[in-house]
C-alpha cells in the first residue's frame, strides 16, 4: 500500500498492510467514492480480512429509464450523468481487478441487497463512506441497525468532504455557519492537512464465495434499457478515477495558473478549453479525493511566493462546497422553500410553458438559450454560465420558483451534488445566503463582454451560426434582410424574445422589493396565506401593466 501526503511522486512510500489472519471477511460498499486512492473505507476493509467484498448496488431508483422523463435519463438523472456513473464504476472494476479483486455488482433497492449480502456472506465487518445526502441518511439508517443487530462491525468514515460538517456545526453551538467567511473561522484547517493518504496498493484480499446472489459485471448503458443513440451529442468528459488524476494533473500542472487562479474571471464562453478544472464530477462521485486534492493545492502555494485566497481561489472554490455541505446538512428541508427556516418564502409564478421555454432553449436570448443547449447535450456549464440561466428563471426575468430550475440542473448535470446544486439555486434566486436582487445578469450585454463574435452561440444554436455579430446576441434588431441571408428568421427559425429584458428585470426587481418587506415585517415567518395575498396582489400588478409591456414588446424587422 502506498501512503501519499502530497503531489510529488517522488514522495511515495510503500507501507505494506500488516495481516491480523483473523479468517474473517469484509464488505465495502461503494456509492460515492468511486476510487481506490484516499479511500478510507477500502482501507480499513482490506485490513485483516481473509476476504474483501467490494459492493455497488444499480439503484432503480437512479438508474431506471423513465421514458415520461422531459430527457433520455432515469426519473432522476439524465443518460448524460448515468453514462458518466458507468464509466466510473468500469474504472474501479479495472483497478480493483489489477489488484486481484473486481466489482461485484447487484440490482434492486440497496438496503434490501446489502441486508441479503450480509446474510449471505457472513462479513464481520461493513465499509462504507459517510453521506450527508437526505437519501444515504435514511439508507445508511436501516443498515447498519441491521448490521449492529447482527455484530457486524460497521466502519463509515467522513472522506468525501475535507470536514465533518457535524463537527463544524458543533463547534458553531448546534448550527450550521451561513456566510462563508464565518465558515472559514470556525472550521479552520481540515485534519488531513498533515495526512499522509493511502493512494494505492499492491494488492487486496480476495473475492470469497459469493454464493447465489446475481452477481454481475458493470452494464452496458443498453444493458439499462438505453440506446448509444440517445443523444446526438454526448459530454465531452470521461468518467473514473484514471480520469480524474489526469485531468487533476494537467491542472495543477501549470503552477502559476493555479497561483493566480480568480473566480470572477474566468471565461463563460471557452468551450473547446473550458476556463476551469471541469473536477467538479470527479468530485462529486468520489472518482477524486477532496482531501488529496486539497494536499495538492497547499503543495503548490507553499511553492509560490503569490497567489489567489478564499472566497476566489481554487482552493476557495474547494471550500465553497464544504459549507453548502454543512449548511445543507444542518438545515431541515434545505431542498425546498417551504419548512426552510433560512429561505425567503418569495410568491414565485407557475407557467409551465416559461419553464419549458427555458428548460428546452427557446426563450429568444440567444446567449440564454446557447447555454441550456450546452447544458442538456454536455451536461456541464462554466459555473458563471450557470449563474446567468439561474439568475433568468427566476429573480431576473421571468420570476419562476427556483425548485423548478434546481429539478433541471440536478437532472441534466453530470457534477448534480445535492447539497451544493440546492444551496447554489437559493443563493442565485436571492432566497438565501445573498440577497443583492438588484444585481441582475445580462442575457445580452453578459455574454457579449467575453465573447463579442458569438463563437459560443455559434456552437451551440447552429441556426445562428451565419447571423452577423453586431446581432447574434439580439438576433431579432437585425433586418429581414439580414435573417434571411443568414438563413434565420426570427420568429420562424429561431423564437422571439420570450420577454423584454429591460422591462421583465424591473417588473422582478419590484416584486422582490414587496417581497422582502413581507418577509422583514413578518421577522422571517411569512405563512401560506400571506404569500397567498402577495402572490394575487403581484398577480393584479402583472394584469395592469401586461398590455403595456406587450405594445413594448421587441418589433421585428
């Protein structure tokens, strides 16, 4: 087993694992931490054990195709992220089987398989990484009180974050910190900051007699009840854990770049060289260790005589998700606005056809639109990109609830993270953690600023690929005669302005101003029958003022 405390290979060393020969055998159950380096889990379960179990269970729950959905994917997730999950099991399957193992890998719902493994098996001990996820809660609940009533020992690290966000919460008198900075103070330094991290081994134990349980190999995503022709583009990004170190490679590479890296500068707009990492999926499924990463990062400022800090940094970024992690798990119904004592509860509108003009690229912003095209075929957006769509939906433009843009994003991306994509959507919407709703994104001057040719339109909206580009971002100012040189009339080949910017921003910006007094002169505790009157007072607002904002509508020519 080689033990790992920073990025330099130089820096290994072979400490082997020490047999207790105790003939008894382990099961390690993955979910997340779909990787062999950093696992703590795969660490404790190889020790001593005659034989090793590695386990994951295909969930139907997330994998079953669901042909209701708006998307190719499971009721869940879209085919983008399910590929994105196979390939990361496939890596672990190849890694484990180097080291005289592979991945056993059963169907049904995982706290009933787990229960029949255990039973079956005979384990003397269950691994499993710690979830703060509501689902993994509950799960985790139900099987380790099996496992206790049986005396199996069960071993749940906290290893997919560089904290334990009960530890922070503790420390924080039983809440969890809601700025970041007040986060930053009280968490301090992650334990591992001085870790020497397991990042490989010569070898594991042996698989034991699996008996008659339907073990299988990874799926095929045709084995699932998909097609390879699901999708006419598929992302870009390859799952698994050889994946992961690459790409953590080749970025942090360039020590200078990650020395100076700023959040707020990075480029929406680069596609072919994304301005980012693109680790955030990585992250998300465990395929790279937060914590190794976290190493990596320190190595590389000791290094250098400047760089970047939190909130801007690379490792702020790091950090970012460790407090949504912490405030999702200390904040009942952090999923939703209702029940969510640190969300505003705002009267957002239902319109479905706003929703499905926005979810399917077709609100007539062309840089709006280009975006949620990236999103659907490549399941992943530069995260100022995302910020712009986010910001449309709901406080900018069109004034939809935010649990309806965050149902989008946790289907289509393939880095969805519940605890950061709900927390992102509350911050954005100006429900929580920011509430500076005057501050809107531009669907045309936003994206004109890094990109002023519309390459990234161009792309995406190929119907736009020959519009001139003092129009591409307001295809509809451009003459006929201009639409139809460039093969795209506005209306006919590509939608009109669903809204008119300037006029839906102010209509929005007042609505939160009314909202946000409600909320002050209620001390927070706004209750259904208030949003009821608010919500029909706005709705008589948006009556009295619909004609003149329709005569106000964007003329074509």
């Amino acid at each position: 087993m080689r033990r790992f405390s920073v990025c330099s290979p130089s820096s290994y060393r072979l400490s082997p694992i020490t047999s207790m020969a105790t003939g008894s055998g382990s099961l390690i159950w993955f979910r997340k931490g779909l990787r062999v380096h950093d696992n703590p889990a795969l660490e404790y379960a190889s020790k001593g054990s005659q034989f090793l179990y590695p386990v994951f269970v295909i969930d139907p729950h997330y994998m079953e195709s669901d042909p209701s959905a708006f998307s190719p994917g499971s009721s869940r997730a879209g085919v983008n992220r399910i590929r994105f999950l196979l390939e990361s099991l496939r890596d672990l399957d190849s890694s484990l089987k180097k080291l005289g193992s592979r991945l056993l890998v059963l169907k049904g719902e995982p706290g009933e398989i787990l229960v029949r493994c255990l039973q079956e098996w005979k384990v003397k001990r269950l691994c499993f990484e710690y979830d703060t996820d509501p689902y993994y809660q509950a799960l985790d609940f139900k099987v380790k009180d099996y496992a206790s009533s049986t005396g199996v020992e069960v071993f749940s690290p906290v290893s997919h974050t560089l904290f334990n966000p009960s530890d922070i919460i503790a420390k924080n008198g039983g809440k969890p910190p809601l700025s970041y900075q007040s986060f930053l103070k009280i968490a301090g330094e992650p334990s591992c900051v001085e870790s020497e991290l397991v990042m490989s081994y010569s070898s594991l134990p042996p698989i034991g007699d699996v008996g008659k349980l339907g073990i299988s190999e990874v799926p095929t995503l045709e084995e699932l009840g998909y097609r390879e022709d699901e999708q006419a583009e598929w992302t870009p990004f390859r799952g698994g854990e050889s994946e992961a170190l690459k790409r953590l490679t080749k970025s942090i590479s360039d020590k200078v770049w990650v020395a100076n890296f700023e959040k707020p500068k990075g480029d929406p707009s680069a596609f072919l060289k994304p301005a980012t990492t693109v680790l955030s999926p990585y992250l998300k499924f465990g395929c790279l260790s937060s914590r190794y990463f976290y190493q990596c990062l320190q190595r590389i400022y000791k290094d250098m005589k400047k760089h970047t800090s939190p909130p801007v940094s690379l490792l702020g970024q790091l950090l970012w998700r460790e407090f949504f992690y912490t405030t999702a798990f200390g904040t009942p119904n952090f999923d939703k606005m209702k029940g969510n004592r640190i969300c505003k509860q705002i009267p957002w509108k239902e319109d479905p056809d706003m929703l499905a003009a926005w979810r399917d690229s077709k609100t007539g912003y062309p840089w709006i639109d280009a975006i949620m095209v990236q999103l659907r075929k490549w399941g992943w957006m530069h995260h100022l990109a995302r910020h712009c769509v986010a910001c449309f939906l709901t406080r900018g433009d069109l004034f939809i609830h935010w649990e309806q843009g965050r149902d989008v994003f946790e289907r289509l991306l393939i880095d969805s993270d519940w605890a950061v994509n709900n927390g992102n959507w509350m911050w954005l919407s100006c429900s929580s953690f920011f509430y500076q709703y005057n501050r809107i994104y531009s669907p045309v001057s936003f994206g004109k600023k890094y990109d002023p040719d519309g390459k990234y339109i161009r792309h995406f909206l190929p119907v736009l690929k020959d519009m001139p580009k003092q129009y591409i971002y307001e295809p509809w100012t451009a003459p006929i005669s201009v639409q139809a040189k460039a093969k795209c009339i506005v209306g006919k080949d590509y939608p009109k302005p669903m809204v008119l910017h300037d006029l839906a921003s102010k209509e929005c910006k007042r609505k939160m101003g009314e909202t946000y007094a409600l909320n002050k002169k209620m001390n927070g505790k706004v209750g259904d029958e208030d949003l009821r009157d608010l919500r029909r007072k706005l709705q008589k607002d948006d009556e009295h003022d619909e004609s003149k904002i329709r005569n106000q509508r964007p003329k074509l020519n």
